[in-house]
C-alpha cells in the first residue's frame, strides 16, 4: 500500500536556506527539511536511497509555494 505525502518547497529569505516540507494526507507536517543539503535530510527522513534519489529530483523541479502529491 502505498503512502501518500505532499511535498512544498518554501523559499528561503535572504541568506537563508530553501527549505522543504513534506505533510501527510492530512496536510499535517512531517517533516521540514533544509534544502541546501537534500541528500542528507531526505535520507535521514526516508531511508531508502532510491527513494530519496527521486524525491530530491522532485524537490528540485517543484515551484516554490506549490504542494506537489507523492505516493511512496
């Protein structure tokens, strides 16, 4: 069965980091994630490596302020 997240990019403000946030199905947060090193958030989140391969992937075509649905 498959799990479902929704992932937002957040832009950061001047000098600071781009963050990522990763919500349940019920839009509720997970987790936020510094997105200036997304290997090593992502991987301390999912684990999985070829999942995390693919979610950076994601994070780095998402529009900031735009929820974009996972299914993992």
């Amino acid at each position: 069965m498959k799990q479902i997240y929704y992932l937002l990019k957040i832009k950061g403000l001047k000098g600071s980091a781009d963050y990522v946030q990763i919500r349940n199905e019920s839009l509720e947060l997970v987790a936020n994630l510094r997105f200036e090193a997304p290997f090593e958030s992502f991987t301390r989140f999912f684990g999985e490596q070829a999942k995390v391969e693919i979610l950076i992937a994601l994070a780095q075509r998402a529009n900031y302020g735009i929820l974009t649905k996972l299914e993992l």
